[in-house]
C-alpha cells in the first residue's frame, strides 16, 4: 500500500500542448481517487512544472481546488529558481522571459524527494502518476527513485507524442488502474526504457555520421602495424620461418 501518490496537474489532468482533458472523466477520476486516498490515509499531491504565477492562475480557474488542498498543491517559486548554480538560473529566467508557461521538469523530482523526506516514506511507499517517458519516467529512475506509472490517454517524450514502450507499468483515467497500483505495484523491468534512452542519446550525439571512413582508417593502421612488425621481426633476425 503507496503512503503518498503525487500526480501531475498538465498533461494528465488539465489541458497541455496537444492534449485535451476530458473534464468529466477527469472529475469522475479525481473523485474516486480521492475518496479511496482518504479511506486508505494515503496523501494526495498535486504537482507542477509552472511557474508559480501560471501554476497558481490555471489551477484557480480550473476545477482542481474541489479536489486538492492547496498545501497539497506544489509548483516552481522563486526560492526553487534561486537555488540553482548560476548558469542554471539564468538559463531558467531566461526562458521564463521567451515563455512564461514553461515547465521544468525537473522541479518534480526535487520536490519528490523532499516531501518523501519530510514524510519520512521510502522510495516503495510513493507512486507518482506522470505522462512524459524521458523527463518523467527516465527522470524517477535516476533521481527520486519512487514507483512511477505513465498516463496512456497522452503518453510524450519530451513533450512529443511518442509510442508505448513495454516493460513499465500504465494508467489510464478509469481509476479502477490507478487503485490496482497503489494496492500493489507491478514488477517493472527498466532496461527496455534504458535502451530507448541509449538510442536517443546516440542520435542526438552522432547524428548521421558515417562511420565507413572511420572503419577504413583504422584498417590501414591495422595494415601499417602489421607490416611495421613484421619489418621489426626480419631486422631482429627472427625471418626463419619465413625462409625454411
């Protein structure tokens, strides 16, 4: 049984991007959700990505609060920004300037690993209801470590809709998925998200590179090497061999 369940607001429960929230299966959702949170004591937490000026503005206007207590609500503030090393700040002021609605991902995972610390719960005893495989997924494995299910209605890498990998575990808005994890979380086997983060490294590092000439090369340097020991070989006077 999960002792915290953190879900994130854009993208699964509110409209983002390309993804348009069903507001009625989302209610239906979030009212199930949270009526088994609070019969299983198990505290709810509303994530964010937003600056708090967007994330603040978007959950007021929006139908959350009926769900969420705002102690329970975290975003990206001030303190989070001036925390970073200079060049990071900077990096996420600037884009802030270019785009007030952008998210950090990042956020959540710092965040996670407090409130599990606060709370005194271990990595086994949170689940976190996230959509994107890379700055989600990828991310959890790396920092907080907690279990983490994907949202199916709008699975992303990166913020692109992108394909279901196997090996991790789903959910979607019928909450009978939602309750089956926090009761007992699946056995997940990371490796096919491992090598789908390897790929994508590798294209974005190497390109369309040619390795042909690189092979080429290093035959004849195989070749000069061969021929240099074998000149080495005959001057040493062990040519015997070579001559019976």
């Amino acid at each position: 049984m999960k002792k915290l369940c953190f879900v994130e607001m854009e993208g699964i429960l509110i409209s983002d991007k390309s993804y348009s929230a069903n507001e009625k299966k989302v209610k239906s959702f979030l009212k199930e959700l949270n009526k088994f949170c609070d019969s299983k004591k198990i505290r709810l937490i509303l994530l964010s990505g937003f600056h708090k000026d967007v994330a603040e503005k978007k959950f007021s206007e929006s139908f959350l609060p009926k769900y969420f207590k705002q102690k329970n609500f975290f975003f990206v503030n001030e303190e989070y920004i001036s925390s970073k090393q200079d060049t990071d700040e900077k990096i996420h002021r600037d884009s802030l300037k270019k785009d007030p609605e952008y998210n950090d991902g990042y956020f959540k995972q710092t965040i996670i690993q407090k409130i599990c610390k606060d709370e005194k719960v271990t990595e086994k005893d949170a689940l976190l209801l996230c959509d994107d495989i890379w700055i989600d997924g990828y991310y959890t494995t790396r920092f907080s470590k907690i279990d983490f299910a994907l949202f199916e209605e709008n699975l992303c890498d990166r913020g692109k809709t992108c394909d279901r990998i196997s090996g991790l575990a789903y959910f979607s808005l019928k909450f009978i998925s939602v309750k089956n994890l926090l009761l007992d979380f699946p056995t997940v086997d990371f490796s096919v998200l491992d090598r789908y983060v390897f790929n994508k490294m590798k294209d974005v590092l190497l390109g369309n590179t040619d390795f042909s000439a690189i092979i080429k090369k290093k035959m004849e340097q195989n070749e000069i090497k061969k021929e240099q020991n074998e000149i080495k070989n005959i001057e040493q006077g062990d040519y015997s061999e070579k001559f019976d």
